[in-house]
C-alpha cells in the first residue's frame, strides 16, 4: 500500500493528539486522583476487580499514550487502548447516553474509534515504528 504524505501527516495528527488525550488520563489517575482513589471511584462505577484494574488501565493510558506519540509499537499500543475503551463504553458510560458532560460515551467512542483506527492502520511514515520496522512494514503492507 503507497501512503501519501498527506496520509503520512494525517497519521502524525492523529497518533499524537490521541496520545496526550491517554497520557494526560493516565498521569491524571497517577497523580491528581491517585491510583488508591482510581480504585475507588472504580468500584463504585462497577468495573470488575477495581483494585487491580486501576493501577492496570492507569499504566496502560500512560504507557500507551506516550508510546502513540512517538508512534512506537502503535498497532499494539492501540489495539490495548481500544479494548479499554471498549470496556469503558460498556461498564461504565453507555448507561448515561452519549454527552460527556452527563457521563455519557462520546468521548470513549472517539477515543475508541482513534485508537482502533491507529491499530488498524499503523504509525504512519513519521514514527519511531516506521524508523525501525519501516521496510518489514512495507513489505507486509504489500501482501495484504
């Protein structure tokens, strides 16, 4: 598949603005709510195993997020983040309608959908996966 610079740019945007959204929830999680009060807040929300998914999903947003800004393992970073925001929808805000300002889902279902879309498309020309696997990349990108 032949991506244009256009692309290339595009996908820059996306994995960047899309990683400080996550990394700026997981430092939140981290440092203002801390992970104790995170594993609070998620058992009162209903998530399974709170205790254990707080400190997870924190690490994941952070992790991942500064991961999709360098645009480092970002096929996997995305699809984890996809997943966690898939769990989101489902435990938590789908109950409240779509506005955020209600609890709702709109920004777990873009958050979602961005991540998703990353996964499914990769890093793009202007990444650190690009610098290291660019050629195997390619190659794989031809076969499909």
């Amino acid at each position: 598949m032949n991506k244009t610079p256009m692309t290339a740019t595009a996908l820059a945007v996306l994995r960047i603005a899309l990683g400080f959204v996550f990394l700026a929830h997981g430092w939140q999680k981290f440092n203002q709510f801390t992970i104790a009060g995170t594993q609070a807040s998620f058992g009162q929300m209903g998530v399974p195993a709170a205790e254990i998914a707080a400190p997870i999903i924190a690490t994941l947003e952070l992790v991942g997020g500064i991961a999709l800004i360098l645009g480092i393992f970002t096929r996997v970073a995305g699809a984890l983040l996809a997943l966690n925001m898939l769990g989101a929808l489902f435990l938590v805000h789908a109950p409240a309608g779509v506005f955020a300002a209600e609890g709702g889902y709109e920004l777990v279902l873009i958050l979602g959908a961005g991540a998703l879309a990353l996964a499914l498309a990769g890093a793009g020309k202007f990444s650190v996966d690009n610098a290291l696997f660019g050629r195997r990349s390619s190659k794989l990108h031809a076969l499909a």
